[in-house]
C-alpha cells in the first residue's frame, strides 16, 4: 500500500483505501497520526523525494519532513511497536481486573 507520492510537483498522502489522495500540505494532526498507524502496521511504500520532484516548496518541505520521519523507523519500527504496545500494558491489565 502506498501511502506517500509524487505526482505533477505535488506531494500526497492516502489514508484509507475507500479515499482520496490528499495534498500534503493538508494533512493535520490527526490524519499524521493515522499515517504513523499505517506504517506501523502495514507494509507500505512512499516515493523518495529529491530535489527536483517536488517543485512545490510548501510540499516539498512537508514531505521532505515526513518521509524522513518515516524512512528514520526502518530499521526501529518493531522496537517502536513493541514499546508503542506495552507501554500501557501495565495499567489496562490493572484497569481490567477491577
């Protein structure tokens, strides 16, 4: 699945099969979040950016910043998961008991 790409100068993010890309410049809080889920759940795929694929700077510096947050949790991304899903472990099962 992809979820980041390049396309006309623009770069894009896709969040769920039944949607549509969306301008990166558009993407909030919410929907990165859900981009980060994406990536750490699924085997996903995003086009590498360079210096002459994105002409539009605003997007260029937004997709500059996420695909690199994004390709840095490679080689983390199931020690990120791990810690991600056991962080609260301790207190569900507290919570759950009572």
């Amino acid at each position: 699945m992809k979820i980041l790409k390049i396309e006309n100068g623009n770069g894009y993010f896709f969040l769920q099969h039944d949607s549509e890309w969306q301008p990166i410049d558009a993407i909030d809080k919410t929907a990165l979040l859900k981009l980060l889920d994406l990536y750490l759940e699924n085997d996903v795929e995003m086009d590498s950016p360079d210096d002459q694929s994105v002409s539009n700077q605003a997007h260029a510096i937004i997709y500059r910043g996420i695909f690199d947050k994004l390709s840095q949790l490679v080689d983390e991304k199931s020690r990120f998961k791990d810690e991600s899903e056991t962080l609260y472990l301790e207190e569900m099962k507290k919570y759950a008991t009572q």
